[in-house]
C-alpha cells in the first residue's frame, strides 16, 4: 500500500510515496520551504502544493511540529500562535479534499525508527530525540508509543525553552563549533537522563549523519545511538501512522 507521508518542519515540509508494508521511500523527497510567517492558511498551501506534485489521491499522513492532540494543534511550537487550538486535520482535509492522519512529528519519527530503523532491536524505555529547527522527543515503552512526550520544551536560564539554546539551528545560527554544539545537547540529554531514565536515547533527524562529530562529546551514562533513517523517519512514520486510523483503511487511487 502506497501512502504520502508529509512531514512538516519550521524551516521546510516535505513530502514523499512510501511503502507502509516495508517502510521504505518509493519515491524522492520533496520539500518546500515553511512560509516566513508559519501561519496555518499558508501552509496549509503549501501542503497543497506537495500532494499536487505527486498527484496524489488517497489518506495523507502528516507529521507535526507541535503538540497535537485528537488533530488539534495544543501549542505553537515553531510556528506562528494562531495555530493554538487549530483542527489541523479538519484544515488539510478541507484545503486539499483528502483524508488526514496529523501526529506529532517526534511521534511520527519515532514510529518509523522503532519499526523499521534501529528501534527494531531495542527494548524497554526508548526515548528519541529528533534534532532540527527544534529538539522533538518521543518516547517508547516496551513496544508501545507514549504521545507528545515533549522535552524539548524544558525551560533553561533565560531561555523559554531549551531547544531554543540546543537545537541544531542553534549552532547553525551561533556558528557553533560541532564540540561547542556538542556539550549544549549533552546538557539536554543530562536533563532527559535525569527526568525519566531511558534504557536507550536515539538521535535522530538530518544531525544523525554528522553524529561522529560530537558524539564524544556526550558524556550521560544512558547508550545514546543515531538512527539509520535520518530526516525520512518523519515522512515514513506519518505515511504508516494512516494504516492505524481505521477511518482510511480504503486503498489509495
């Protein structure tokens, strides 16, 4: 079963075919930069835009970069405040005439990784951190997704939240050292270690690549591993997340 995966981030969405039976891309990815005011009608477009690149006609499966409870967008995130209590569901739905499945994008990668990445031999507590624009975490537990686990929202010093100091667009926007940036994520990861004592941390997003470059730097007594789909896991984990919703079980046209 063929099904589009978008997933939605603070500097671009992106969108992509996947094969849920296997996890894998059938098709190249294709992004669209976030529109500079991160507004819900533009970027809602947006994504418009992307399943007509595809020409697409079936359920959608949607990453998302905030809180999202039953569809509805809980907290800003990212993105610009009107956001807070949209139907992100019913707003792609109506803008597009299609079918969608909205998750958090932490969850959505997550979902990916542990059951087509190196989740697939974990066990116990698993906590993955999905390192962008912001520090998306998700959280696994003996097999089963715990939701909208959201560390990246902790507040430090005189930051409102500490992915606004951690985050990989923090050392892309400091001009950070991968050392530098290295010993910031470390003092994240102490407060995650310290908050709920994973059995396993997972890195993930674009950054898992590049982890050789500070992973010395990471100094918790908790395994910290990258992931192996990088920046796909949140397309592939949102296309999957449609097979669970049993309002779209029809096959794609």
């Amino acid at each position: 079963m063929e099904v589009l995966g978008i997933d939605i981030g603070g500097s671009g969405i992106k969108g992509a075919l996947v094969n849920v039976k296997t996890g894998e891309k059938i098709t190249e990815r294709f992004r669209i930069p976030t529109p500079p005011t991160k507004k819900p009608k533009e970027m809602a477009k947006v994504v418009k835009k992307i399943i007509k690149h595809f020409n697409y006609n079936g359920p959608v499966g949607c990453g998302f970069p905030t809180l999202i409870k039953n569809g509805i967008c809980k907290t800003p995130g990212n993105l610009h405040k009107k956001w807070v209590d949209t139907d992100v569901t019913k707003l792609f739905s109506e803008t597009t005439g299609l079918p969608f499945t909205v998750i958090n994008d932490a969850d959505a990668a997550c979902y990916a990784e542990m059951n087509y990445g190196v989740g697939k031999e974990l066990k116990g507590f698993v906590i993955m951190i999905t390192v962008g624009t912001g520090l998306g975490s998700s959280a696994y537990l003996d097999g089963k997704l715990i939701p909208n686990f959201e560390l990246g929202q902790i507040p430090y010093k005189k930051h409102k939240k500490i992915e606004l100091w951690a985050a990989d667009s923090a050392r892309q926007r400091e001009e950070l050292s991968f050392k530098k940036w290295g010993k910031r994520l470390n003092t994240f990861l102490q407060y995650v270690e310290l908050l709920v004592a994973p059995d396993t941390i997972v890195i993930g997003g674009g950054i898992s690549k590049e982890f050789d470059k500070f992973s010395k730097h990471i100094k918790i007594n908790t395994p910290v591993i990258p992931a192996v789909l990088e920046n796909h896991a949140g397309i592939i984990g949102a296309a999957s997340a449609t097979i669970k919703n049993k309002k779209h079980k029809k096959k794609p046209l």
